[in-house]
C-alpha cells in the first residue's frame, strides 16, 4: 500500500434515525426522533466525543417521498445548528441551503449569523436542488433547466461573497470615548447588478469569526464538478468503486488547478455507510434485518422517478430495462442516475437487490464489517488517492454512529489517521484552510473565480 502523509477529515452525515430507509422500524428506534432537538443534540455531544471535524444536516425545499415510506419532514437546518452550537465547542456545524429557491442576502445572513453564534463553525453545503415538486412550492411551473440552476448558483455564490465582505473586519470600532461605535468607511456595498440578482447594501450583520463559513459543494454532474472547482472547500461525493473515487477525485482536483485554485484547497470526502457489528456475521446480518424492512413498493416509485421512466416498467424481479433515458435528458440529479445506473448494469442486479443495496445510502459505498475491516476501507481509499476523509453516514442513529465513535474511530487514531484532540477553533481549522481576505480591502488576495 502506498503511503501519504496528513490525517483524514471526517464529517458525521446526521439524517433522523439513520440513513438506511428502515431504520426506524427496529426496536430500538424512536420513528418521532427527527423533529426532537434533543435527538440532535445527543448525535452532536456523541460526534464531537470523537473529535470529528464537523457534522452535516441536508435539507430539501419539498416534502420528499410518500410520508408512508419513513419519517418525513425536517427541522429547517440552520435553526437546528444553533441549538447544536450551543451544546458543543469544537465541531463544525454544515447545513444545506439552495440557490435555486432562495435570496442571497437572506442566506448570507444567516451562515454569518450560525458563524457568530457558533464562534466561527458554520460551513455551508450549497445545492442547485433538483425535482419539479419544489419548484412548485415557489412559484414556478417546472423545474429550471440544469445549466440556469447552476448559472444561478455560481452568481449566488459571488453575491454572498460580497456580502460576507461588505464589512471590514476592523469596521466595528466601539469607541466610547469620541462616541464613534464603528467606521462608515470601512463599509463595502457590493452594488450588485448581475442576471439573476440585484443586491445593493451591504450585509446588516459585522464579518463572520471564519470571514465565510466553509463552502461545501455535493454535484459531481459536468455542471456540479465546475462549480465546486471555482469555489468548493470541501466537497461530498457518492461513489461505489475505488477506480471510481480515484477517477473522481484526480479530475476535481485537476479542474481545480485549471481555475487557478490550489488543489490542496478542496477537502473531497464520498460517502460511506458503515454497518458495523463485533463480528463480521453480526454486521451482515443487520445489513439483512435492514433490508428484509424495506417496503419495496415504495423504494420502487423513487427509483423510477431518478431514471425518468413510469414505475410500471420496473419489474422488481428483473434487471433495470435495457433502454433508459441518457443522463444528457435528465433535469433533476444526473450523476446520482448515472451513478445508480452503473452500479445496477455492472452487478446484473435486479430492482429489487438494488433497491437494497439503494436503502442504505442512496448510492453512496455501504460496508458490512467489524470496526477493524471498516478502518482498513477507509484507510485503503485514503492511501490510494480516493479521499482526503469521509463522510460518514450511519445505517441507524444513534447505535451507529456510537459504533463509529467509540470503535472505529480510536482504530484510526492508533494508525495516525486521525486527530486524537482539536487543536483548532474553527471549522476551517479543523479542515486545514485559510481564512478568506476580504476581497474589498486593499492587498486582499482572494482569487477571483474563471468564469
């Protein structure tokens, strides 16, 4: 095994009672967990006992799925990082907001607004949002096309840029004795005409502790790979296959020198869901109970909907049909159906095995193992030039992630993989990246994006 130096990242994925789709009808599970804070707040206490670099809640601008599949709905997640922050010190808060479906003044003032709370651990996962449902929840008929959703996002991104900006971090001045509380001049409008926005003062909020929060990025679509090139700092990618990471993982980072950015400067981190047992038949055997849970039918309509095709042309005891919908005729997650559409072709799995093999992660790596063989995977990816981390999404929580925690993690520390205490701040000390220079002030050196 070739070797490299540094250690790993490691990102805890929190989703309600875990990310496999039957989760919550094991005993142990609560199938109410995923609107109690509390919930949340335990799964934060437990991630930063391992001293994971952060945490991350997804959202979604629409009520996915039938609500008869499994628990539905979700605390809006920058509401829930606040009460996270306030029962942690050190971990990282990462919350999901779209570009397609809000404004960027709004959005930039709240990850400022997590930032300052949290003393400077807010990171951002910025979504273009695919699926014409949430269209329809704002005013739109259909879905916009994928190119205009990430044109959107690449000028959502820039405003929020200048927003973050638009105080100097010296500009509050607090000065009692000749009553000036802070310097008018060190305000930087960004006067912002561009084609999908119109943004003219400046943010009512002072600099962030992190001057940005992170910006993470989860499109691995032509499109999404672009985008995270020009400004992603972290990136959270699904891939199945060790020559599929590295394929991955050699072109982002050569797009990310193309634009003139330091490779170095993007933490790619894919997922992985870790069933974990003491031995490797108890591991398999959760992996089976989870599955025999699964209501097919379900599962099924999802599937169809990420193909493009009718759920009457899936045949649960059949191989995916034979002609399919090019991803270049998707408009919603491209390389999610391409993905899943790989993974079915090259194992001749039938709908229903790949509804099972989908129900733990959606398309990312699941692994059945002990917490020795669940280290060597991911130590074997990190080694071969796959990942610089993971993102770890547990089958069931809480069990999984304090199998995780408690078992894999201290594996990790012994072979110095992984931190054994923080030894920084902010969220962009745990992942190694500078603070941005503001790009108003004279000598800043943020580089500005290719377009």
């Amino acid at each position: 095994m070739s070797r490299r130096s540094g250690t790993l990242h490691l990102n805890a994925f929190l989703m309600g009672v875990g990310h496999h789709e039957a989760a919550w009808r094991l005993p142990e599970s609560d199938p109410f967990a995923h609107t109690d804070v509390a919930h949340f707040q335990e799964l934060a206490r437990i991630a930063e006992r391992g001293k994971l670099d952060s945490l991350f809640l997804a959202d979604s601008p629409v009520l996915w799925n039938n609500v008869g599949r499994r628990p539905s709905g979700a605390l809006e997640p920058t509401v829930l990082l606040t009460a996270l922050a306030g029962v942690t010190r050190h971990i990282g808060l990462i919350a999901t907001a779209s570009t397609t479906y809000n404004e960027p003044y709004n959005l930039a003032r709240r990850f400022a607004s997590v930032d300052h709370v949290s003393g400077g651990r807010a990171g951002w996962n910025i979504v273009t949002t695919a699926g014409a449902d949430a269209a329809r929840n704002f005013n739109l008929d259909d879905l916009p096309a994928h190119r205009d959703r990430y044109e959107r996002a690449a000028e959502f991104i820039d405003v929020s840029r200048k927003l973050w900006d638009s105080w100097a971090d010296d500009a509050p001045l607090g000065d009692k004795a000749a009553g000036v509380w802070g310097d008018q001049d060190r305000i930087f409008p960004p006067g912002h005409v561009g084609r999908f926005f119109k943004v003219a003062g400046a943010l009512n909020l002072p600099r962030a502790p992190q001057g940005y929060p992170l910006l993470v990025q989860a499109g691995s679509s032509e499109d999404g790979k672009e985008l995270a090139a020009r400004y992603a700092e972290a990136v959270f990618t699904a891939q199945q296959t060790l020559a599929e990471a590295q394929a991955f993982y050699a072109d982002l980072k050569a797009r990310t020198r193309a634009v003139g950015r330091d490779p170095d400067g993007i933490r790619i981190l894919p997922g992985i869901v870790p069933v974990i047992g003491a031995t490797e038949a108890q591991a398999l055997a959760l992996e089976d109970e989870l599955d025999r849970l699964i209501r097919p039918e379900y599962a099924k309509r999802q599937l169809a909907t990420t193909l493009g095709i009718p759920p009457d042309d899936l045949d649960l005891d059949r191989e995916l049909p034979a002609e399919l919908p090019d991803e270049d005729q998707i408009e919603g997650a491209k390389s999610r159906r391409t993905l899943i559409v790989t993974l079915a072709r090259r194992e001749r799995l039938t709908v229903r095995q790949l509804i099972g093999r989908l129900g733990g992660g959606r398309g990312h790596r699941t692994f059945a193992g002990t917490p020795e063989q669940v280290a060597d995977a991911i130590e074997d990816w990190w080694h071969h030039g796959a990942a610089d981390g993971f993102n770890i999404m547990p089958p069931v929580l809480p069990s999984g992630l304090v199998a995780f925690v408690d078992h894999v993690v201290p594996i990790l520390q012994r072979r110095g993989l992984f931190r054994t205490e923080y030894t920084g701040r902010t969220l962009r000390d745990h992942y190694g990246l500078p603070r941005p220079a503001n790009q108003f002030q004279s000598g800043a050196a943020v580089p500005v994006p290719v377009p």
